[in-house]
C-alpha cells in the first residue's frame, strides 16, 4: 500500500477462501507484498522439508510471478495452477504472468 498505493485485497470478503478450498487449508500466512515467501512462510516451507508448491490466486502476473520465482530460487519446484489464478489487468496480464513463469 505504502509504494504503489494498493488498497485491495486487505479484507474480507475479498480475502475469503473459497468453499471448495476449504478443506484444504490447514496454514494460512499472510503477506504484505508481492511474494509469498515471509519470514513465517520461508520457515515453514524449511521446516517441512517442502520440494513443491502449488500457486493459485489473485494477480498471475506479480503475486503469483514473484512467489514462483522466489520458489525456484530456493529450489522448490512452483506450479501455478492457471485456471485458478486472475490478474486486474484481466486476460493479458494473466497470460503474460504464465508466459514469463514458463520461460
């Protein structure tokens, strides 16, 4: 919020999970920039010796870019799952968020 003046995201119900995901979550980290990869998140990825995540969310072309990319990087292998991801700047940014974690 405070460098490119954000202010979405930040409550419910836009930060409620979905129903059919529900049954899925048993952590939940929250962040307050692009990456996933808090302090807290970093730790626990360590901790249970995770090999693979899978990324769905909101804005594939910077959320979801920069976590993939801190995620390879750690060599943790990221897999977006793409038909559960979306980006503001609908399908063009969303497309170009795969397009650059594919290359």
């Amino acid at each position: 919020m405070k460098l490119i003046h954000w202010s979405r995201l930040i409550h419910e119900p836009e930060t409620s999970i979905i129903d059919e995901l529900q049954l899925y979550i048993n952590n939940i980290f929250d962040k307050s920039y692009y990456s996933a990869f808090t302090e807290n998140f970093a730790s626990f990825i360590l901790i249970n010796q995770i090999s693979k995540i899978y990324l769905c969310g909101v804005e594939t072309d910077s959320c979801i870019l920069k976590t993939a990319i801190d995620s390879f990087e750690r060599g943790i292998e990221p897999v977006i799952i793409e038909d559960a991801c979306f980006s503001n700047g609908d399908q063009i940014a969303h497309n170009a968020g795969i397009f650059f974690a594919e290359t």
